[in-house]
C-alpha cells in the first residue's frame, strides 16, 4: 500500500491539489499519530485470534490481536519440571582460598559436610575431637573421673584391708587347729 500522506494524491482524489491529508476513515487516526502507515495486518493462525475492528470514537479505530501459545509446543520447548530445586551445588576445590575463609565459612562447611567426614582415622571426627581436646587441654567430665578415681583408691584401700583380716582369721584358725590336734 503507498504512503499517502506525502504524497499529492489520494486514493478518492487523483487531482494534486490535496495537500497530503488522506480521507481515508480506517487509516486516517493511525497515519496522524504515528506519521507512518500501519503495518499490514497478519493472517490469523491457530494461535491468534482476530477481533473485528470497531470505531472508539468517529474517525478512530483500533485492531486487537491475541496471541496465545501452543500448549503441547510449550510443553515440548519449556521444562516446567523443579528438577534444579534442591541439587546440591559441586564447588570447585581449586577455587577455594583458605586464607580468605572465616570461621563460619569452616562451620558452614562442617555442617554441610559432617555425615561425608568418617568417624576414624586421618581427616575424621575422631581427629577433630583428639586435636581440640589437645588444643583445649580439656578432659571431657573431668570432675566425674576425679571423684571415679577417689572411689577407685578408696576401694582399694578396702580390699588391702580384707585381704590382711583375711589373712589374719586364717593364721588364728590354723594356730587354732594346730593346737587342737597337739592336745587331743
């Protein structure tokens, strides 16, 4: 379609003395808004629906065009599936500067590392707990050990005492039967 608005003619006027405004009622409002002609209008798909044009006021008209999506196309293009939610995230060991972590960097990643760690051996919980303990000078309970041992020397104490008790009823008893059998 020609642009009529520079040119001298219009489609109902072939006379040049038009000074380029152009009659026509459909294309009139668009050509003064926008000083350009209108894109031509698209053939309607499946996928869009044409609604017909009906005048806002005199003179003014305007075209709307849905356009709506394929739901088996989407379906096939789009993953509408969570599986990225809840993938633990692989760093890369090689990118880790420990002189730039903190000390809740490290808790951050016992934590999220703390059922991969083996219970013994070297790297292991049982080395965390022996070079703390170390480290602290720290006995784990060690008032229940101090009076455990208190007992412990005591009992002992006890059983030295039964075993001379011992000792002695039985020297009685042997002075005892060795007497018996010389008098008897």
């Amino acid at each position: 379609m020609a642009n009529y608005k520079n040119s001298k003619t219009s489609p109902k006027s072939k006379s040049p003395k038009n000074t380029g405004r152009n009659t026509m009622p459909l294309l009139n409002a668009t050509i003064e808004r926008s000083g350009q002609m209108p894109p031509p209008p698209r053939p309607a798909s499946a996928a869009q629906q044409t609604y017909p044009d009906n005048p806002l006021l005199p003179g003014d008209s305007s075209r709307l065009v849905r356009e709506a999506f394929n739901r088996k196309q989407f379906d096939d293009t789009i993953d509408t599936s969570f599986s990225q939610l809840g993938v633990p995230v692989k760093s890369d060991p090689s990118t880790f500067d420990p002189s730039l972590a903190t000390v809740g960097d490290f808790f951050t990643i016992y934590q999220s590392l703390f059922y991969q760690i083996p219970k013994e051996g070297p790297n292991s919980h049982e080395f965390l707990i022996v070079e703390s303990t170390e480290y602290l000078q720290y006995v784990a309970q060690q008032e229940e050990i101090d009076e455990l041992l208190e007992e412990i020397n005591l009992l002992r104490e006890q059983n030295l005492e039964l075993v001379g008790d011992i000792n002695t009823v039985t020297l009685q008893l042997t002075d005892a039967l060795a007497d018996n059998a010389t008098n008897g």
